[in-house]
C-alpha cells in the first residue's frame, strides 16, 4: 500500500520580476501525492525546502501553473535533483525563456490527464493572468490548485505584459465556476477559498475591472 492521498504546502519567499518591476512575494508550492511518489505544482524560488517536503518520494512531475518567473524559478534544478519532468503550457514559453533560455520542459495540454496516487489530475487551460496559465483539478479531494488564476478576493492580476483582463473572467466563468461549489481553492499566493465563496461576486469583478 502507498498510503492515502494527501496535499501539502510549502512556502518559499523571493522576487517576481516583470516589465522592469521587482516585487518580493511569498509563493504557494503544493505537493500532490501519498507515500511514494507526489507532483509537486510550482517551483518557486528556493529549490531545498521543496526537496525536504517532497522527502525522498518518487516525483512524477513538476507541473508549473504559468511561466512567470517566481513560479519557475528552480522548475531546471528540482528536474536534475529530482530526476522529474517539468511540465508547463506552450502558450507561457515566452515567460519561460525569460527566466530558463535554454532549458526544456514538456508541454501541458488542456484536459490532459496525470496520474498520482490512484487517481487523476485533471489540467484546465485557464489564459487570461498568463497565455498558457492551467489550474489543476482533483476530483477525488474536491481540489482546485489555481495557481495565479482564481483568489481569494478575485482574479489574478492582468495589468502587465501577456495578461488581459477579459480573457481571465472568461476562464473563471466558463471552467472554474462550472465546478461544485465545495471544491476547495488552493492558490499560487496567500490564502485557500472556494468556488462557492467566490462565484457570486464574478459581476462586481467585471464592474470593477482590472
């Protein structure tokens, strides 16, 4: 027996960089998994503590949500240490190359499956804070894992480059609020919430705009 599915944070500290801005921020990085092998989602800033978090389990993938550099920044390192493969939507190779030039990753597709743990991950392409943000849906936990996309408060942030504010409420409509209610939101920043908690205020966002 591997033992029972379980997710896990860790949270590392450092700097988002975009459009010649620098801004110190605390990022989410979850591990799916049980016993023996886990996903890990994001790979920011600091490579050692997701390494302990993980534990010697087996990795079966390192899945970033988007291409922004504080959710990449160790994605080349946790490959090589962990001998797994990155994965990331080809519509964020832009941001990628922005951080790893010349390192690889496979590409995410929407509707793509990824077993862990018995069960299945379920990627959502959801542009609109990036071109190739994905937000990853467990059925079996109830779990959303949002990335950038959906807060606790509101969407994510579409005022800088390769970001539209439009196409970021189209993908919180139409995908993520198309979920039960109850399904838990673990997001890239900050707090959880749910998209029950969130799906009525989806007007006053769009009253208010980006």
């Amino acid at each position: 027996m591997s033992g029972q599915l379980r997710i896990e944070r860790v949270v590392t500290e450092g700097t988002f960089a975009l459009d010649g801005g620098e801004w110190n921020v605390d990022n989410n990085i979850w591990l799916i998994g049980d016993d023996t092998d886990v996903v890990i989602v994001d790979a920011a800033h600091t490579a050692q503590p997701i390494i302990d978090a993980v534990g010697g389990r087996h990795v079966n993938a390192v899945i970033c949500t988007h291409g922004h550099n504080d959710h990449v920044t160790v994605a080349p390192e946790l490959a090589e240490r962990l001998h797994a493969p990155v994965l990331l939507h080809p519509g964020d190779d832009v941001l990628w190359k922005m951080s790893h030039p010349d390192a690889k990753y496979w590409h995410l597709e929407d509707e793509q499956r990824i077993a862990i743990a018995g069960t299945e991950i379920q990627v959502i392409h959801s542009p609109g804070h990036s071109p190739g943000s994905v937000c990853l849906y467990l059925p079996e936990a109830g779990a959303l894992f949002s990335g950038d996309t959906l807060f606790s408060g509101g969407p994510g942030a579409t005022g800088r480059s390769y970001s539209d504010f439009p196409t970021i409420i189209g993908s919180i409509r139409d995908r993520l609020f198309a979920l039960p209610e109850d399904t838990l939101v673990h997001t890239g920043h900050g707090d959880g919430t749910t998209i029950g908690t969130e799906a009525p205020h989806l007007a006053e966002w769009i009253a208010r705009g980006n």
